[in-house]
C-alpha cells in the first residue's frame, strides 16, 4: 500500500463549505516552514568591528553579547524567512548619545550591507531601519509595517564612542508568513530516489508559503528615496480582502496578487498545503478589478475600491487560467459558476482584439518583464487558444452550449493562422510575430502547452530546439534581453516535455535549473528566485537595481505541482471526483507522492526500472470516485478480487475509487 501520508488539519473550500480534514504526512523532515514562530539566527556570517560574543545571539546560544564603537555583525538564519525581528537589550554602557541599532536585511548573501538592505553599490532598495534603545534594558521590536518579508540575513550596526556599549540578550523574529494556520500543515509530499529532486518539491512548496501573507501586509505604494540613495519601504498596504491570508507573488516585494505568479502557485498550492481560502481570495480580488469591457488586471493593488488602467494581453489570460485551476483542485463549483459571466467576458475582451487575419493582435508590451511584445504575438495568441480549449471544456461541465461553438470556431483559426505566419520549418521554432526572426521560449513552450502545434513530431522538435539552447544554469529566454533565465517560462517548458512524455528532459531541466536555485552561492539554499543571469549571476536586466530581485517568487514553483501531477502522475478533476493516473518515471527507479482534497487522499507508489519502465505501482483514490489509468507498458490491475486489463498506452477508463496495484505482463 502506498505509505499513508501521516498529521494534518486543513481548511478546504468545497462547493463553497469548509471540511476540516486530518490526515499524517510522510517525510516531514523535508518540510522548511518552522516548527516554532520564534526564530533566531544559526550562525555568525561575519563580524566587523568591536563585538564581543556575537554567537551568544544564535539558536540556542546564552549570555550577552556587546557591541561597541562603529561594529556591525551580520547574522544567518540558514534559510529564507519573513518576519517582524525583536532585540533584547540587557543594557548599556556609557551614555550613549545617540543608542541606536541599525537594521538591514538581505535574501542573498552578494547583497548583505550594513547601509541598506539588500544593498549594492548604487545604494541598494531598502532603507536602513533603526532601533531606538536609550532607554536601556527591554525588549523592542519593529513596527507591524518593518516586517521583513523576506530575508535570510541581518545586520545589526552600532556607532558608538569606544567607552560606550549596547549589550544584547537576544535577537529574535516572529515568522509571519501563513499566518491564519500551523505553517507545517502540509497536506501534500514528495519523495524519490534522486534527493535533489526531493529537496526540490520542498522548497518550491515552501517558497508559496512565504508568499502567503497577512493581507493587510502589502508592499506600499509610496515608498520614497532617501538622502542616502535607498528607498523607503513599509508593508502596509491591503492586497485582498480575506480573513485568512493573500498569496502574492513575492515575500520581499511587490507582495502584490499577480496573476503570472497565480497560474503557477495555485497548483502549487494545491498538491502541498491545499490552502484554497488564500488563493480563492486571492483570485477574486483580481475579478473584482474586472473592467466593464471585460478586461482583467495586469496586477493586483489595494483593494479599497482601485482599478488598474494597465493592459497585459497575457495576464489577463492568465486570471482565467488560474480560476480554472482552482476550480479543479477545489471542487468548488458554486464558484465558478458565479464567476462565469465574468470569465466569458474575459474571453470577448480578448476576442474583440482579433483582426483579420484571425490572430489576436497585441497592443501592448506589459507582460513577464519581456521585450518585443506586440503585434500577432506567438505567446499571447497560444494562451489564448489555451483559454478557448479550456473555456470550451468549463463551458460543457456549465451546460453553455453557445460559449463552446463560438469558442471552438476562433481555436481552429487561430491554430492554422499561427502555423501559416510563424512556424520558422528551418528552426523548428515559432516566431515571436511576422515581423521578427526572434524565436522566443515562452511562445514556443506554450505552442506545445496549448496544443497549438500540428502534429506530435512539431512538439518534439520545438522540444529539441529549445533544449539544444540550454546552458549551464538553465534554459534562457531570448525574448528577455537576451541574456536572462526565467524559472517561470523555464518551469512551463518542464510541462510541455512532461505533456509530450519527454519525462527525462523534464527531469534534467528540473535538476540542472531548480538545482542551481537551490543549491548555488548567490541563492537562499531554501526558496526559489525570480530570475538571473545565463552566467548563474543574479543579473535580473529588468531591474536597474539587480538587488531587486525577489528570492521567494511565486511563478519559480512548477517543479512542486510536476513532479506530484506527472512523474507521480495523479491528475484530477472537480476536486478529484475524477481522476487520470498517468505516471511519467522518466530515470527515477522509486517515487511515492500524494495529497489531500475535500473528497479525500490521493496517493501513489512506484518503483521503475530507471529507463521509464515500471516494475510495480499502487495507488489510492476516494471511494466514490471514478478514473482512467495510462501506463506505457501492459500489465493487470488488481483490487482485492477485481482484475482489469491494461493495454500499453491506451487510456483505461471506468476505474472506480479505491486502492489498486499494477502488475506488469511478463
């Protein structure tokens, strides 16, 4: 049987009640959320100055540390964290006159400054913040908007005369992300027998987790630039209106919903922690910026009555997807359908955009942080063909006869015209529109996502064409200043191979992009970044100020939802009232992966033979379920007294729900 995942509470939004579930989840030491809120640094990075007995500050250190004259120390808590930080003073020495602790903060250990957090030498993002401590002994803490979302590291500065002291008991942070719930309450897991892979799934689960925030915690609009050259920063801004919590794109910043970092999250979200109340919040404070011609926002701001005039072709696309997402994972249909005249007038929005040619024709260039979009471009037009399939297949389940004709008319069309004015037969590569010789990654990728291409032989050599650009840090993305990586197209590429059973490829990107993230220097060794360089630095050319970057981002988490929904191979459907299992090995010899949903637990164990061969597999599924079954080899499966043929890739269907094992034919 496939291990039982072992203890869990979670709140899940079903048809809009709440079913409180408990169940245990295996392999909790994996899991990087906290055990206790109260956190304190591991390790002394590095010391200037003069400070005495810095390591008595630490994770189980005891007695006072003194800091004295012009000193700064910068402290590690050996991963990623966010939180609002605390200092005991046990006194001071002298009458300092001016007794302040300088405060700065960094995810990456190339950014730790004492003058700014995150700092560099053009001055950085973020302001020093300070400490008054001249009334001696006493804890002080951080206003509620100097929560830090995101960092690894601190630094703490003293100026002091030589004769004058600070003495410190304690330095301390309250972790604040998820904080409606018990941050270990995973209802999902992953393991492997390759470790990496294994680490993997943790980090991009935890790294959603970071992203989920108290909701009147956003990043605020009016930040300023100081005298010294930084810029003032306060996390104080309501980004949703939920009493649970907001899942935003990044921990550091913006800490805004962003419908690119959704798509991805949400199924994050889904095979690890189920925390569907945040992210169903999340999606309706984007649907309430819903114009009144249909358009959806580019971002998410303060909800207290604000509409983006910001137009992104693709983003609004991507509001749809990830209600679709939702409406999968959670069952909740009640929700959909209230969102569906909302949803089929995001369709005609986009619709309304479509020339005579038959292609959507872009007229403007907010997106990803990409350059070039415009025109009939190949990526907006296949996410568009993506939502016309997908609103085509909701529309069915809704009865909406009308929507699916229409729909299914424009896919045909956009399909054969993308094909007639883009595919470059010479690169075995779409172009990013008729007037460039730019074979972007996100266009490509999604050609193969979408369905867009002709034929399965066109959807491997994209795959080829891709792959063969691939370099020692990742897949780039030449749509992107030539030079930059980006996890969130590279995350959707490692889809597109898994969607075209290219498990291996997958697998390898998987390993040499999110190994990097997660392993390499400039990394918190814990969450997963926004983008970088081809050269593994953390050169994001978006941003003037490369210390910008976000180290917690959203849209850098597909390997969690693919390596649970594909090499684990559970799929599901309304909330797992039905179901696919479809696994894809790729060189993995074992796997055991799973989650919970309102209708129950999903479960599975493989050991396979390293080539993509399956030597044995069980799996579980709710009773009262149904599913179909798709494995590349012939066998039997077997439940209690019931045997059912399998064919090597054929789709076996009217699988009832229960536990079943597969046994291959000799």
């Amino acid at each position: 049987m496939p291990r039982n995942p072992p203890a869990i509470s979670v709140g899940v939004v079903v048809c809009g009640a709440c079913c409180a579930l408990t169940t245990a989840i295996p392999y909790e030491e994996y899991i990087l959320a906290p055990k206790s809120r109260t956190l304190k640094p591991i390790s002394v990075r590095e010391v200037n100055g003069t400070v005495h007995h810095a390591d008595f500050l630490l994770d189980g250190g005891r007695g006072i540390a003194t800091f004295s004259g012009n000193s700064w120390v910068t402290f590690d808590y050996g991963k990623n964290i966010g939180g609002l930080l605390s200092i005991d003073v046990a006194g001071l020495v002298g009458k300092p006159a001016d007794a302040f602790i300088g405060i700065t903060f960094s995810e990456s250990s190339v950014f730790i400054s004492p003058n700014s957090s995150d700092g560099q030498s053009d001055g950085g993002r973020g302001e020093k913040i300070y400490l008054n401590v001249k009334d001696g002994k006493g804890r002080y803490t951080l206003p509620k908007d100097r929560i830090r979302g995101g960092f690894r590291f601190v630094t703490l500065s003293v100026n002091l005369s030589t004769d004058e002291a600070i003495k410190l008991r304690s330095l301390t942070t309250h972790y604040t992300p998820v904080p409606h719930r018990d941050p270990r309450d995973y209802t999902g897991y992953f393991h492997s027998d390759d470790e990496l892979l294994n680490r993997i799934w943790y980090a991009g689960a935890y790294t959603a987790q970071m992203n989920t925030i108290d909701p009147t915690t956003g990043e605020s609009k009016f930040g300023g630039r100081t005298a010294e050259g930084t810029y003032t920063w306060s996390l104080n801004t309501t980004v949703c209106e939920s009493k649970a919590a907001c899942l935003v794109d990044g921990a550091k910043r913006d800490r805004l919903v962003w419908p690119g970092d959704l798509v991805v999250q949400a199924q994050t979200v889904a095979v690890s922690t189920y925390d569907m109340i945040p992210l169903r919040d999340s999606i309706e404070s984007l649907f309430y910026g819903q114009h009144d011609n249909g358009m959806l926002p580019y971002l998410g701001w303060d909800f207290q009555g604000r509409k983006h005039s910001y137009i992104s072709f693709t983003y609004h696309l991507h509001n749809l997807i990830t209600l679709g997402h939702y409406a999968r994972y959670s069952g909740d249909n009640e929700y959909l359908a209230a969102k569906w005249p909302s949803f089929k007038r995001g369709i005609n929005w986009s619709l309304s955009h479509i020339d005579d040619s038959g292609l959507m024709n872009v007229t403007s260039n907010r997106d990803w942080l990409r350059v070039g979009m415009g025109g009939h471009n190949i990526e907006a037009n296949a996410i568009l063909y993506h939502i016309l399939n997908l609103g085509t297949k909701l529309a069915h389940s809704l009865n909406d006869a009308v929507a699916v004709s229409t729909w299914s008319t424009y896919a045909e069309t956009i399909k054969t015209q993308t094909l007639t004015h883009h595919w470059d037969a010479a690169a075995n590569l779409y172009t990013d529109n008729e007037t460039t010789t730019l074979h972007p990654q996100d266009g490509n990728v999604w050609a193969i996502l979408s369905n867009l291409t002709s034929t399965p032989s066109q959807s491997l050599a994209i795959s080829d064409a891709l792959a063969s650009r691939w370099g020692p840090y990742g897949a780039p993305a030449p749509e992107a200043y030539g030079t930059t990586i980006s996890p969130f197209i590279s995350g959707l590429e490692c889809e597109a191979n898994f969607q075209i059973k290219q498990a291996s490829r997958a697998l390898d990107l998987i390993r040499l992009q999110w190994g990097y993230m997660l392993d390499g220097e400039p990394m918190t060794n814990s969450t997963f970044v926004e983008g970088y360089s081809t050269d593994g630095s953390l050169v994001y050319r978006a941003y003037r100020e490369y210390s910008r970057i976000s180290h917690a981002h959203g849209w850098s988490t597909a390997p969690t939802y693919l390596l649970t929904s594909y090499v684990g191979g559970i799929h599901i459907e309304d909330g797992g009232s039905s179901w696919r299992v479809e696994p894809l090995v790729g060189d993995l010899k074992r796997i055991e992966t799973g989650f919970r949903t309102g209708k129950g637990r999903f479960s599975i164990e493989i050991r396979a033979d390293g080539t993509g061969g399956i030597k044995d597999l069980e799996f579980c599924t709710p009773g009262g379920t149904i599913g179909s079954v798709v494995l590349q080899q012939d066998g039997w499966l077997v439940h209690g007294g019931r045997k059912v043929r399998v064919r090597g890739g054929i789709e076996t269907k009217g699988v009832q729900g229960g536990c079943w094992k597969f046994r291959p034919s000799r």
